[in-house]
C-alpha cells in the first residue's frame, strides 16, 4: 500500500516491486506490534466487561492487513524470489549455490562423506 | 678443560633453546619450532616453569656483530615456542567457561592458543582447550536453477568448538581477560563465555533481607498483575488502561475505551 511506502528506496539488495512490498510489511507490522498486542490482551482478558472486549475485536479486525504478522513472507536477498528460500542464508537454492560454490558463504563448503 | 667438557655435554642433553640466531638467520633449520611439535616434545602439559638452560658460553666479543647469534632470547619469547604455560587451580572453583567457534580449525587453534596465554599472564588458572562435539549442517539442493530434481548437490558448514575453563578466577580479571580476548578479536572466531559470580556465606540472611527491603515495591508491582480476583476491578483496569503512560506506550494510537455503565 502506498501510504505506508517509503517515499525514498530504503533497501540495498536486490530490489523488485514484491521485495518493497514485503519491506513494507515489515516495518509495518514491526510499528504496530505493540498495539495489536494490546488488543489481543484486551479481548482475551475475562475480567474487562463484555462490551470493552467486543470493541477491541471490532479495533483488531479492522486494523489494516499490512499489520498482520503472517503478511511476512521472506524473500530471496539476491533475485527476489519468494519459493524455495533457504532460511539460513536469505537465498534461494540455487542463488545458495551459486555463493556457495565461489566460497562466499563463510564455512560452506561442499558435503563429502 | 673439565668445566668445558661439562658444559658441552649440558648443552648437548638440555632442551635445546631457540637462540637470537635462529631468529637472525635464515638458512639455519630450527630445531625447535612450530608450536606443534614442542607439544610432543615437552613432558608435563602443566609445567609451569620454563626449564634452566645455562648460557652457552660467549666465544665472541660483545661488539662483534656474531655475538648477536649467541645471546638468548628473553624467557618470554622463548615461551612463545613452548606449549602455553599455565597456573595450577588452588580451589577448582570454576569462574567462567569461554566456548570458541569457528568453521576454520587452524583459527581456532591459534586463538585457543592466545587466550590460554593471556589467561597465564593475568594469573587465571585455565584449563582446556577442551575440543567440543563440532556442529554438522548440511544442505541439499537441486543444481539446476529448474526442475531436474534428481541431480542435487550437498553443501555442509561444520562448526569447531573449543571450551576453555578458567577456575578460581577473580571475576573482575576474569572481565579483564574477556576484554583483552575481544580487543584482540581474531577474524572468523566466535566467542561465548559464561560467567559465574558467587556470593559470600550467609547468603540465606542477606536474601531475605533483600527481599524485606523490596517488599514495599513488590507490592506495588504484584497489585497492578490482577492476579488476586476482587482486588482489582474492570472500572480499574479500564482506568488504567486509559491512563496517558499506558496510551504513550503503544504511540497513543490505541482508542480510549469508554467507562463501563
């Protein structure tokens, strides 16, 4: 959503509209944690009266998308892929492999045994 | 004549010594070196003392520029070609575990090396390096950047670990060795050290009084957790969740929620 984009490119990987998007996911769920937290606690919490409860739902259903943790998908830092990122690099597969086999990745190195 | 004879025949049994020669010159094939093999060489791993060689005598005037090939080389030099020297724990009291990892082996080693030295000159009983199971990763992945599943490819990382205990330590030259160890960070080594700190005796007393002096601000503390039904009332908790400090915490966005009927 273009209201919670940054007016100036703020990445330095590799860069396409699904990896901004995804950035912008971030920050956004990482500045409104807190609150949603909050509303969660409200609405689980039995001894705050019914109608107090029932408000925080209504608050936290109506919370923008973008707020939402599961919004977050990683994405590969080198061509922006969003399938088959290894977790432990923030590569894709064959990108992984790639850096691996020229030795970048420090410790990497290919499995023999 | 005799006094020669025996000191020929000590030079010849004692532990030879490097001498400024071996460090000046360079066609000369040490006879001591690498630390690696002075491990083999050298008996006790807890030696403390570097062993008395006598002198060999001098046979060159002082000016002459190969009196430079016979003078020894200071103790502590000389301690660099020898196994790290260390100090004998009094207590066995252990002060702080440093764990080293590295994926490179001869880093490490070097390292561990370094800090077992550093331990003995801030007077630290150390003990180690003790080699830890080494953590295997292992990665497989197709070599093609699509489909052809059945031709992968494995990668693997393997983590090094060395543990070296220090005992009896004082903790603040403990602090002071963790420091030095991390000014003088090696590339590609990871450092974790656990410390513990121990109380004097009467610990039971001064816990207790602790815990009276406290007392007024636990209280505090415990009524705002509402974990004591009645204590604490929806009119309350909505009251408080209003209350400015509570609203800043969350960037004053959350909306004011209306006092119950």
């Amino acid at each position: 959503m273009s209201m919670f984009r940054a007016k100036k490119l703020d990445l330095g990987c590799f860069v396409n509209a699904r990896v901004i998007r995804d950035h912008t996911k971030r920050k956004v769920f990482a500045e409104h944690e807190a609150e949603r937290q909050a509303l969660r606690y409200i609405i689980r919490n039995m001894e705050l009266p019914a109608r107090t409860r029932a408000q925080a739902q209504l608050e936290l259903s109506q919370m923008h998308c973008y707020t939402r943790s599961t919004q977050i998908s990683n994405r590969c830092t080198e061509g922006g892929k969003g399938r088959g990122v290894l977790r432990d690099f923030k590569m894709t597969r064959f990108n992984f492999r790639l850096n691996a086999l020229k030795g970048l990745i420090p410790g990497v190195k290919k499995g023999i045994w | 004549m005799t006094t020669q004879i025996i000191r020929s025949l000590r030079r010849v049994t004692a532990t030879p010594i490097p001498t400024a020669s071996l460090a000046l010159t360079t066609q000369y094939t040490p006879t001591i070196s690498p630390p690696f093999l002075c491990r083999r060489m050298s008996t006790s791993p807890f030696r403390t003392e570097l062993p008395v060689v006598e002198a060999p005598p001098l046979t060159t005037e002082p000016s002459s520029p190969a009196y430079l090939n016979d003078v020894r080389l200071p103790r502590a030099v000389q301690a660099v070609y020898l196994r790290p020297l260390r100090r004998e724990a009094t207590y066995d009291v252990p002060a702080c575990d440093l764990q080293l990892r590295s994926y490179s082996i001869r880093n490490l080693e070097f390292f561990s090396d370094f800090a077992l030295r550093a331990a003995y000159y801030l007077n630290l009983p150390a003990y180690g390096p003790v080699p830890l199971p080494r953590i295997l990763e292992r990665w497989t992945v197709p070599k093609a950047h699509f489909i052809h599943k059945k031709s992968q490819e494995n990668f693997e990382r393997k983590t090094h670990r060395r543990l070296i205990q220090i005992k009896d330590g004082h903790p603040e030259t403990v602090e002071i060795w963790l420091a030095f160890l991390q000014k003088h960070a090696y590339y590609g080594i990871g450092m974790k050290a656990n410390v513990w700190n121990y109380e004097g005796l009467g610990l039971g007393a001064t816990m207790e009084k602790r815990a009276m002096d406290m007392k007024g601000d636990l209280d505090q503390r415990w009524a705002l957790l509402g974990l004591e039904k009645g204590k604490i009332s929806a009119e309350e908790a909505i009251e408080a969740i209003n209350r400015e400090s509570s609203r800043a915490q969350f960037g004053g966005k959350t909306p004011r929620l209306p006092d119950t009927e």
